[in-house]
C-alpha cells in the first residue's frame, strides 16, 4: 500500500493511457465530434513523459481530461440547441451512440438506453433474484421518489403507520424523512451501536434505510455479517432494505448480500439508490444522476411488491414530479466509457487505494494539531471498507481555527503550484479539501480530505502539507507561523 500514491510517473503513465482510451473510445462512436475526440487523443499521447517534471507532466493531464470534459458537455448543449422541451414530434433525437431518444414532453423523458446501459453495467443477481433498474435526475430526488412510491404502495394508516429505521448520517437524508414523517409515516435514527434496535424491536420496522458508509464525522462502516444475521434471526425483519451506496457503490457486495438474506421465511425486497455523479462519471462529474436498483426473490416476504411493479410506480412518480434526467444529460452521458461497470472499477479502484494510502499516513499524526482521522480502513476489523475521502477533527475544534487552517493549506499549495482543489465533494480525479459546517450554531467543523484517482507528485505533496501541519502542537502556533492573527471565521 505504501508505494500507491508516490509511484511517480507510473501513475502519470496510467492516467495517459486511459485518458488516450476514452478519447478512442469516443471517436469511434462516429458522431460530430469524433474528429474532436481523435484530436484529443493523439495530444494525450504527444505528452512526453520523460523530458519534464512529474507536476508539468499532470498540469497537462489535468488540462486534457478538462477538454475530455468539455467534449461530453458539448453533446449535451447540442441536444439542447436543436430541440426543443416538447420537440416537433416528427423530428428525431439521436444520442452519440446512434440510439434514438425517445421524446414528447422532457418532463417525463423516458430513458430506456440510459436504463439498459446501467442495468448492463451492474452486478448479476444470483438465482431467484430478479432485478429493475430506473435512472433519476440525482440521488436524492431517487430516494425522495422511492419513498414515497413505497408509501403509497403500502398504503399506511394513523392505524398503522409505515415505520421507517434510517441508519445513517447524511444530513439531506435526514432532513429529508424529517419532511416526509408524519402520522401515517414515522422514522427513526439509529445510532451506530443501535443497528441491532432494527431486528430487535420494540417497534418492528417496515422499511430499514442503511448507509453502508454513515456520511459521519467517524464514517462508521456496516457490518455486512452483523447485519445479515441480525436480520435473518429476527424477531422483527424489516420487508424492505434500502441501501444508499453513494460512498462505496463499486466495493458494495451486492451478490453475496442478496444471497445471504434469503432465508426459510423468505426474502426483502432490496433497493440500492446511489448518486450516479460521483463514481460513475470518471471524476468528471458530466451530469447529476441518481441510480435505484430493485432487486426482488422468487420467495418475498411481500409478493405484491414485485419488480415490476416497483419500477412501473415509481417511473410514474418520476415523471409526474419531473425527476428523470434531462435529454442533455442523458445526451451527455452517452460515452462508452461512462456508467460502465469495467471503467468504474478502474476509477474508483485508483481513489478508493490514494484514499487508504493517505489515511494510513495521516493516522499516526495525532500528537498534536488534529484529534482524529476518520477513514473505514483505520478501523479495527473494518480493513476491506472503502470510502472516498477522509475526515480530520482539529482538537480545538472551533470555526475560527477551521479558517487559519484553511489559510494555511491553501496558501502552502499555491506557493507549491499543486494541483490541489478546494472545493466539495468527493470522486474526482485531483485531489479536493473543504470544509464541512453541521450546524453554524455548533461552532465546529470538520476538514474533510478527498484523495483523487490520479495521485501522482501533487497528491504526495499535499500528504507532507498536511503531515507538517498536523505536527504543530497548537493553532496558536499555526497563526504564528503563518502570520495570520488577523484571520476569522467569515
């Protein structure tokens, strides 16, 4: 592991070789802009590796996958040029790919090649499983939607309310089943030493919400097994799991989890919603996306709720309330070596190891500035977890120090001219840092840092900033190292 991120130029061979590919790749699609593509792709493998120094050699590469990006909006400003939101009828769309967009009102857009390509793209579900796969336009909006298509599937009463467990953190998920309770739907947060509380009752749940990675200041990592026994022993089993997989989708193991929870008194109907922005897209972030995969067993504990008819209730729900992706977006995101399972892989491979190298070397820097690092391969027992990025608790943790820390990462990266981003977010190809505010009323924060894909001399020297700063014995001396007594929090 220690050799992952400082490998030099290898990573920099690696991540000309596959920008090289993906420009082929979309070249040979054929479209208006193939000439374009094969342009892009003969400077990617122009750049001399030998004859510079690694930080001008990814300079270059950050710039040509900024074009690559470029290209792929462009097909969608294209789409949106030539066609109107409710098109003359007697005209077609065409995706790059040569498939035909289907098209009456963009409002309720149907995305069957969208849908046939990421249904493609996944895992097969074992014998007895059987699988629907509908596209919205983020991840949220998906699991808004799933909500409350299953609400109105289940018809709950003041009698009998629909009983909601939700073990995980995400702030918008939270406030979001804030909205959606009421008397007929009640929801409950679990702790993440309470995940037992939603097998062992007292109040037995009809659907359980679980974050595989709690988007928390520790990032808790499920216990796949726990979990599966829990359930499987009862008393009380929840007929419906929903998974967000936003932070660990390619790592989730969605075939043995299936596989594991059919048991004598049947199987739940599983939902796995993720956003399709931040792993699936090669770090580009070409469009919001949000992803449901319905996975039903030929012995449900709830037979009514098939897949089929899942998918159909909640495709109406997603065109009522105008939550499927665009035809821009989907226009796009019409690139062989997007929403693919096999570039996935390699993407979220490469961040997924820069992650874990940068926690292990972070972790043993405790002693002074910072309290904790939080990464789900720190953890004990918890070394195949994946996440992409890590979370850093000052130990004086107040808003103010949060800003002389700020100051001070971003002054030592520009002085170094690094490839550094500060910026949200998670799942790009370069390196991003921010800052994470809760609650404004809380006085704290926590400094959240998101190795990229590409690794290289940019990220390794980010690595030695924040070891060095971690080093400092206060904030105090921070400020007056850098001179920045006058720095506050804004």
């Amino acid at each position: 592991m220690s050799a992952v991120a400082g490998a030099g130029s290898g990573r920099l061979s690696l991540e000309r070789d596959l920008l090289a590919e993906m420009a082929g790749l979309a070249a040979d699609q054929g479209g208006d802009d193939s000439a374009r593509w094969a342009s892009l792709a003969k400077s990617v493998t122009r750049i001399d590796l030998k004859n510079q120094d690694d930080l001008s050699i990814e300079q270059q590469l950050v710039q040509e996958a900024a074009r690559a990006r470029t290209l792929l909006l462009r097909r969608g400003h294209r789409m949106e040029e030539e066609f109107e939101r409710s098109p003359d009828l007697s005209t077609h769309r065409m995706l790059p790919s040569g498939e035909r967009l289907q098209l009456g009102y963009e409002r309720s857009l149907p995305v069957d090649a969208l849908e046939r390509k990421l249904a493609a793209s996944g895992r097969v579900p074992p014998d007895g499983w059987h699988r629907g796969t509908v596209a919205f336009s983020s991840g949220m909006a998906a699991i808004t939607n799933l909500v409350q298509s299953l609400t109105y599937m289940l018809s709950p009463s003041e009698k009998r309310p629909m009983h909601i467990d939700f073990w995980g953190d995400y702030f918008e998920t939270g406030a979001l089943l804030q909205y959606l309770s009421g008397a007929t739907v009640r929801t409950r947060r679990l702790a993440p030493h309470d995940l037992s509380m939603a097998w062992s009752g007292p109040d037995p749940a009809d659907v359980l919400l679980i974050e595989p990675i709690r988007y928390n200041w520790s990032l808790d990592a499920l216990n796949v097994s726990r979990l599966v026994n829990g359930w499987r022993r009862g008393p009380a089993r929840a007929p419906i799991i929903i998974l967000d997989t936003t932070l660990a989708s390619p790592a989730w193991p969605t075939a043995a989890f299936l596989d594991a929870l059919v048991s004598p008194a049947g199987a739940p109907l599983v939902v796995e919603v993720r956003s399709g922005l931040k792993l699936d897209q090669q770090g580009m972030e070409i469009s919001n996306l949000g992803v449901v995969d319905i996975f039903q067993h030929d012995r449900a504990m709830n037979p009514a709720l098939t897949v089929q008819h899942v998918e159909e209730t909640v495709k109406s729900a997603r065109g009522i309330t105008g939550a499927c992706p665009s035809a821009a977006a989907v226009a796009a995101l019409d690139a062989p070596f997007l929403l693919d399972e096999r570039w996935t892989q390699i993407h979220s491979g490469r961040l997924f190891r820069n992650n874990a190298w940068l926690a292990e070397r972070l972790a043993v820097r405790t002693g002074g500035l910072f309290r904790s690092f939080a990464h789900p391969s720190l953890s004990e027992g918890s070394s195949r977890a994946n996440a992409p990025f890590i979370v850093c608790e000052l130990r004086e943790n107040t808003l103010d120090n949060h800003a002389v820390l700020l100051a001070a990462v971003r002054k030592e990266i520009e002085r170094r001219r690094l490839n550094i981003v500060y910026g949200n977010s998670f799942g790009f190809r370069t390196t991003r840092f921010d800052l994470i505010v809760p609650r404004k009323t809380e006085g704290n924060a926590l400094f959240k840092v998101a190795a990229g894909a590409l690794g290289g001399p940019s990220l390794d020297q980010f690595c030695e900033i924040l070891c060095e700063i971690a080093s400092y014995p206060s904030i105090a001396k921070l400020r007056e190292t850098y001179n920045m007594d006058a720095v506050k929090w804004k």
